[in-house]
C-alpha cells in the first residue's frame, strides 16, 4: 500500500510525503522492515513489540463466537479429558492456528474413588478418579472368576486404603506396607494392584492436547520451512509444555526471535492458565507473527476462563 493509499483510508491530515517520512523513521529504528527489494514495508518483531506492550487493545468476542465456544465445550463438560481436548478443538478452530492445551500437573493430587466394573468372566476394569476430576480406566484379568460381590470388595478395600492418599504415593514399596501384612489378600489383589498402579502413574502425567496443525499450511506467507520447523517442535511433549509455562499466569506473548526455541522463531506464540481449584493448566496457539492480537487475546481469555468453570462444575459434582 503506498503512502497516498494510507492518507485516503485512514483519513489523515498529513501528506503523503509525512506519511513516507514517518514511514522512513519508524525504519531507521527498527519497527519496520522491507523482506525483499520489490516488497513493502511490514513489522518486525521489535514494532509486534511495541504493538502489544503499548498499542494493542482487546476486541470483544462477537455473539456468534461465545455461542460456538460455549456450545463446543458444554458437550464434553462431564469429562475433563474430553473437555480440554474439545478446547484444544474450538480454539483450533475459531483462531485458524495450532492450539494447545495442558492437563494441570497432578502429582499432588490424591486419590477420590476406585471403583470396578465386571467386562467378563475373569476380567474387568478399574476406574480410577483423581481429586481434580481426571478419570483412568484399566482393564486387567484375574486367574479366577469375579462377580459383583469380588469386584464391591475389591472397590471397597482399595478405597479404605487408598482414598484421600497421594497418587505419586502409590508405589510398590507404599502398596507393600499396606497390604503386605495379608499375604492371601495381597495374592487376591496382585493383578488388581498392578493396574492401580499403572493408572495412578498415568494420572500424576501431564497430557497435552494438540489441535490444527494443519491450519498452519493454510497462512498466507508462511514458508513450508516454517510449518515443517513446527511441526518437529510440536512432536517433543517436553518442550511444548516448557513452552506453555515459560511465562506468568497473565497472557503471555512471544514475538519471533524472541521464542527461545529456534523452530518458532518465524512464528508468535500466545499462552495463558486456567485455574482448577488452585491448580493451572496451560493453553496457548502458535501462529504467524502477522496475527490480530487484539483478537487473539480474547478468545484465548474467553477459553480459558470456560474451562475453569466447567471443571469447576466437575469436581463440584463428584
């Protein structure tokens, strides 16, 4: 867009001979850039910068918008799992980037139910919720028959001795304490403790749910050599989620060279938590340094602030 262009759209009283001084200056100094010699002049990281730190202005959602996030996320509102991947979804979708979203960190979290249900003659599941609402199943067999009656007692002992206890906690030396003094029970048990274990060491993980990466391969501008640097990012669990908590619990933005990881220094990374109880979980996307900021902000605030109410809602009603 040239300068004269510029004056007539936004209606400025200056000239377009200012327009291009300004334009001059704002280049000595950094805030802009021309990529190439036959191109305009666009931001660079710097001026995104100052953009967000002094200019930027949150935009209010659109009606239509609350509408399709509320509705997205009530379906799965009864499962935590399904609810943060169905975020993952939604902020995929109504941001046209790559969302992500993290499981609270749930070492500390202690152990709510055990239950059990019979799916044959010799096996059956055991279903595990943790104290923020997480939900592991286990199907394991036993070399004997169960019934209704085994699996109750089995419910009820492992909740007489594992409720209210710390999932990290549960390890072979702890089990042995507890029921090592019963060698008949601990034999009964053994399959039955085995899973517990394997259910109680999934849930202490933190998940991350990842959607639209393929939303990516749609940005105007976006070189294949960056989708592909995201792409192998995305695929290392340990650094997405160093990621999503590298900042404070506000929003969070990183412009370009400012990513510490060199795969997402052609991109900009948005992030925030959402508060279960105390607890945080982490969400963000990744997307072009071109991006509508303003915009962005608000969806991710208005998603992050449902889920903290739907799981909310969860641990209420369990």
């Amino acid at each position: 867009m040239g300068s004269k262009a510029v004056c007539e759209d936004m209606e400025f009283s200056f000239s377009s001979a200012t327009i291009r001084s300004e334009m001059a200056g704002l280049s000595e100094l950094g805030y802009i850039f021309q990529p190439h010699v036959s191109s305009g002049r666009v931001p660079s990281d710097q001026g995104y910068r100052l953009y967000i730190n002094r200019l930027m202005q949150k935009k209010p959602l659109h009606l239509e918008e609350k509408v399709f996030l509320n509705g997205a996320l009530n379906i799965s509102s009864a499962d935590p799992e399904k609810l943060l991947s169905a975020a993952a979804k939604a902020l995929s979708e109504i941001t046209n980037f790559t969302a992500i979203v993290t499981t609270p960190p749930s070492a500390e979290s202690r152990v709510r139910n055990i239950t059990f249900v019979g799916i044959g003659r010799r096996n059956a599941m055991l279903v595990l919720m943790t104290s923020d609402g997480m939900v592991k199943n286990k199907i394991f067999r036993c070399e004997y028959n169960l019934n209704e009656d085994m699996l109750r007692m089995f419910s009820g002992i492992l909740n007489g001795k594992f409720r209210g206890e710390r999932l990290k906690d549960i390890t072979p030396e702890f089990i042995n304490i507890l029921v090592g003094e019963d060698r008949e029970l601990a034999l009964l048990l053994l399959p039955v403790i085995d899973v517990l274990m394997q259910a109680a060491q999934e849930a202490c993980e933190v998940e991350i749910k990842i959607c639209g990466q393929k939303n990516l391969l749609s940005i105007p501008g976006v070189t294949t050599d960056t989708v592909i640097n995201i792409f192998n990012f995305l695929e290392d669990k340990r650094k997405v989620f160093d990621l999503l908590n590298s900042g404070n619990h506000g929003m969070h933005f990183t412009v370009g060279e400012e990513n510490k990881y060199i795969q997402l220094q052609n991109a900009s990374v948005v992030s925030t938590h959402y508060n279960i109880g105390g607890k945080f979980g982490a969400m963000g996307i990744i997307g072009p340094t071109r991006m509508d900021y303003g915009k962005i902000y608000s969806q991710i605030e208005y998603v992050s602030s449902l889920i903290g109410v739907l799981l909310g809602r969860i641990l209420e009603n369990n």
